[in-house]
C-alpha cells in the first residue's frame, strides 16, 4: 500500500465501507452500492482498491454464510412439520394446544427456531461490528482485514493513476522541451 493515503480516499474508502449498510433499504444493496463505488475508483488508488475489494468480499461471504444457514436449517423445520402432520395437522385450536403431545411438537419447532434465530442474529451482530470496524480503519488511513471472509475477487496489480499521471506529464514535459 502506498505510503500516504489522502483524505479523498480514506473518505471514499471509508464511505465503500458504510455502503454496504444499504442494504437495509435497497435489496443487494450491500453488493451493489459497494461495487458501484469500487469499480469507479478502484483504478485511482490502490487504498480504495484493495478496502472496496475486502468490503465486496465480505458482504458475498456474508452472503454466502445466510444462504447455508438458511440450506441447514430447512430439513430440520420439514421434518418437524412431517411429524406435526400426524396431529391433524393442527397445532392450536381456539388458543390451546391440543394435547401434550402437540405441545411437545411444537416445542421442538420452537427449539430449532430459537437456535436457527440466535444463529441469524449473531450473524447480523458480527457483520455490523465488523463493517463499522472496517469504517473506523479505513477513516485512520489502516488496512483491515475482515475476519471469516473468502477472497471470491482476488487482489490485482494496480497501479496509482496519480504516478502514472506524473509520469505522463514528465514525458510530456521531456518531449516539449527537446
């Protein structure tokens, strides 16, 4: 990483970061936003290269990690509700429960409901600490790596647009003067 990041993308990078909390209004918006900003920029700094692409990989991993959760858990709410078919297929009638043995059915839907929730919510938890911790990093001018991601956009070789600018116009300058 370049030695001095300027206040433009320590900005930029931190806002790529923030981006990714769209989601809550915009459906993907925490690919879409993100990528958008980082596809702009990438080429200008290595800084916002290198936040915008951990930010892109994060939320896929995120992704990734809601989709087998969500895959794991299905068979066990089938299940439960193959043996619940056996009572009727009624758990409650007029605001009670049928007979212990329903509510024994029902207890253990409510059980995998509660861990498959829990495990959701953590989920949510770690992404938000991890994305307002990847904000504060990148506002300081640090890297951050965030925990539990998959690298699915592998890091290229980009060169800083200002040094290639600098050296355009040095040759520019060499070419004019001769």
């Amino acid at each position: 990483m370049e030695s001095t990041v300027t206040t433009h993308h320590k900005n930029l990078s931190t806002f790529i970061h923030l981006s990714t909390f769209s989601k809550w209004f915009i459906p993907f918006g925490n690919l879409i936003a993100p990528l958008v900003l980082w596809s702009a920029q990438k080429n200008k700094s290595r800084f916002v290269e290198e936040h915008g692409r951990d930010a892109i990989n994060f939320q896929l991993s995120i992704l990734i990690y809601t989709i087998a959760l969500v895959i794991i858990s299905i068979p066990f709410f089938v299940w439960q509700a193959i043996k619940l078919e056996g009572t009727n297929g009624h758990l409650i009638i007029n605001d009670h429960f049928h007979t212990h043995g329903d509510f024994a059915s029902a207890s253990t839907l409510l059980i995998i409901a509660i861990i498959v929730g829990t495990l959701a919510l953590g989920l949510a938890i770690f992404e938000i600490v991890s994305v307002i911790s990847a904000a504060i990093k990148a506002s300081n001018g640090e890297n951050y790596k965030y925990p539990f991601s998959i690298n699915f956009i592998k890091a290229s070789t980009v060169e800083e647009i200002s040094d290639s600018s600098s050296e355009e116009t040095t040759e520019q300058t060499d070419t004019t003067e001769e």
